[in-house]
C-alpha cells in the first residue's frame, strides 16, 4: 500500500511532471512567496510545488520550470521560488567541487551502522526514531508521512533533522540514509548537505535548532512540542570541508564513431544528447539504487526509478536502438558495450553520488559525460555559501534565453 500511496502521489512520468509545474506556476510568485514555509500535512501540500521528484531525476528540468515561472510572473515576484529552483543547483555544484564530501557521509554511515549492531540502545532508538514511535508527535508523524508517501515538505525535513541530532542524539549520517531511502526526491548533494548544515559541518559552527514555538507556528498548531525538544544545538565534531576543486567541463560529444548510450536516473531527458548528434547503436538503463544505502531503500523509491525510466525509454525509444534495461555493475557494462561493437560508451554528466561512483568503475573501454550547459554555467560559481552564489542568478536567467531545454 506504501508504495502505491506514493506512486499515487507522485506519478514517474514527464508528463505528470509538467501537468504539475503548469499546475503551480500561477501560485509560483506572491502566494508561494507568503505560504512556502507552512507545512500543512500529508496530503495538503498546495503551497508549494511538490516538483522535487520530477527535478531530482530531471524528468522535468530546471530551465523548463524557471521559463514557465518567468513566463507569468517577474523575476522579484517569484524570488523565493526561484532561489529554491537554485538551492539544488548549489548543492550540486557545491559538491562537485568537493567529493571527498560524499565519501566522507559514507565513512560516517558505515561507523553510525556498525555502532547500531553493537549498541542495543543505539539500536533501539534508530528504529523508534525510524518507525516513528519516539512519543514525540510531530516527529513521529514526519516519520510515517515520509515512509508512506515518499515526501516531506522542506521545512519538516529541517525541523526532523534537528530532533533526529540534538533530542534523539542519533547519528546525522544515519538520518541522511533515512531520507535516502524513503525520498522519491532523494538527492545525494542536497540530502547529504542539507543534514550537514543542520548539524553544523557545513557552515562550521553553525547549526539548526528546531523550536516547539516555530513548529506550532508553521504547522498552524496542529503540533507543538513543547518541553520535548533540546534547548541547544552543539555542533556535531567533523573534519573540515575540503578546498574546492575546479568545477567539471564535461566531455566534448563527437558523433563520429560507434558508440552506445547509458541513460541514468540523473537525466532522464536525454534530448539534448540527440541534439548534439548522438545516434548509439544500442542503449541501456542503469540501475544504482543498490548503491544508495547500505540498507535496502523503500521499495517506493525503487519503484518511482524503474517507472521514471522506463518512461524516458518510452518517450525517445525512436532514438534508442535496442534496449537493455537494469545494467548495475561495471563489467556487465562493458561487456554489453562490447558486444554492440561500441568504442565509446556516452552518458550525461552524473553530478557526485551513486551513478557516478558506477561511472568510475568503468574500465577499458572510453566514457564520452557531456555536461548540461546549465551545469557548466551555474557549478562554478558554487565555491562558497549559497549567498554569495545568490547573487549570480540574475545572470544565470539572463543567459537561459540562449539554453535549450530537454
């Protein structure tokens, strides 16, 4: 029933992603700008856009919803909603630059799990803090509203993250694989950072308290936990963040030449690699959500890919050739390309996480990773707060009028 509760809510296809985008860009300006910070619960959710899902695995992409945005409404009048369109863009860049990052939350997640195997308290606490019976009303709810559907609004995600470190004191890392697993939006730059930050690794020192007064307000008092929360947040110790690196060019695509296609959950509109001239003599689908937890992720998450996917197949099967689906392991990769006659394989860019760390593995044979041109131009600018990269999106839309969408 999870599963099909969620698929409910958020069905895996383009054109659901963009029945949902015209949907909200009338409420995309003052009215997202007045009411985005309320989470009104399970099932109320019109405030805000619910696109995540569809942005996540671009089955809808950012140029398509910031173009319908600013087809309706000025720049000013949509800021917030905007802004929000660019946080997941400066995750991602922020990230790129710093992969260490990503390996670094795994290093903390495979301790936090060895240490629940052999601490029964530990253990105890991470499942009634999973199955949402910590007695702690709103958390508890978040847990189920998340377990069941698959989404929780921003700020319930925020407020979860601090109760789940500061009142349950339970390992970030082990919340961040929480998230992973039951988000059908779950994003590797933005979950991992965005539990970093309530945790105080992100921006050093600085962490986010959740308050009974602030949830009462923004929930309009369907919970208040008052006297249940912790009263400070300490930061949690960590290594610093690393240097940036130089952020990624992405390969140059030369049509010239056999080759085949891997397309991944990270792009599933892949027209733009056809655009440039991408005629593969076979394709195939990857299948990374075995990497994406060291436990096995909901089976609605599984779901929400497989049929996203499948979707992508569908709509560009004319430009496929044959297709093999649910490729998972190097070898098998090259094996297949091999066997089509292939002297390069192509993909788009995989930003850091599951697909890319698959991509790494690849060995003998060439992988072509062209870059999204709205990657190129906003990733290198994510080199310190987002603040500082706010103040570069004006650019950014004015250069959109020279992008092409998927």
């Amino acid at each position: 029933m999870t599963t099909q509760t969620a698929l409910a809510a958020f069905p895996p296809s383009r054109e659901d992603g963009l029945a949902r985008l015209k949907d909200f860009v009338p409420q995309a300006g003052r009215d997202y700008a007045t009411r985005r910070n309320f989470d009104l619960g399970q099932g109320a959710h019109d405030n805000v856009s619910c696109l995540s899902p569809y942005l996540r695995h671009r089955l809808v992409t950012e140029e398509e919803v910031l173009n319908a945005v600013l087809s309706k409404h000025s720049r000013s009048e949509a800021e917030k909603f905007i802004q929000e369109v660019f946080w997941r863009t400066y995750f991602k860049g922020w990230l790129e630059m710093r992969p260490p990052v990503w390996g670094g939350y795994w290093s903390e997640l495979t301790f936090a799990w060895d240490q629940v195997q052999t601490q029964s308290g530990l253990r105890r606490a991470w499942e009634e803090a999973c199955r949402g019976e910590t007695g702690i009303e709103c958390f508890d709810a978040w847990a189920h509203e998340l377990v069941e559907t698959g989404y929780l609004h921003n700020h319930a995600r925020m407020w979860f993250a601090s109760i789940w470190i500061f009142t349950l004191k339970l390992p970030w890392a082990l919340g961040a694989d929480f998230f992973l697993r039951h988000l059908c939006d779950g994003d590797p730059a933005s979950n991992t950072l965005g539990w970093r930050w309530v945790a105080g690794l992100q921006t050093p020192g600085k962490t986010y308290l959740a308050r009974a007064s602030n949830i009462r307000k923004y929930t309009e008092d369907r919970f208040h936990p008052k006297w249940q929360l912790a009263g400070e947040a300490p930061a949690v110790s960590g290594s610093e963040n690393p240097p940036p690196m130089a952020a990624p060019d992405g390969d140059r695509l030369d049509p010239a030449g056999p080759c085949v296609f891997l397309l991944h959950e990270d792009d599933l509109s892949p027209g733009w690699l056809f655009d440039l001239g991408l005629e593969p003599e076979a394709s195939a689908t990857l299948d990374t959500t075995g990497r994406m937890s060291i436990l096995t992720p909901a089976e609605h998450v599984s779901a929400f890919k497989s049929r996203a996917i499948a979707d992508a197949v569908a709509r560009h099967d004319d430009r496929l050739g044959p297709v093999t689906s649910g490729l998972s392991d190097a070898k098998a990769i090259v094996d297949w390309a091999r066997d089509h006659g292939a002297s390069r394989i192509v993909t788009s860019y995989a930003p850091v996480g599951p697909t890319a760390d698959l991509l790494r593995e690849i060995e003998g044979i060439e992988v072509v990773r062209p870059l999204r041109a709205f990657d190129a131009r906003a990733w290198p600018y994510a080199t310190k707060g987002f603040f500082k990269f706010k103040d570069k999106i004006p650019e950014l839309l004015g250069e959109l009028r020279g992008l092409r969408v998927a």
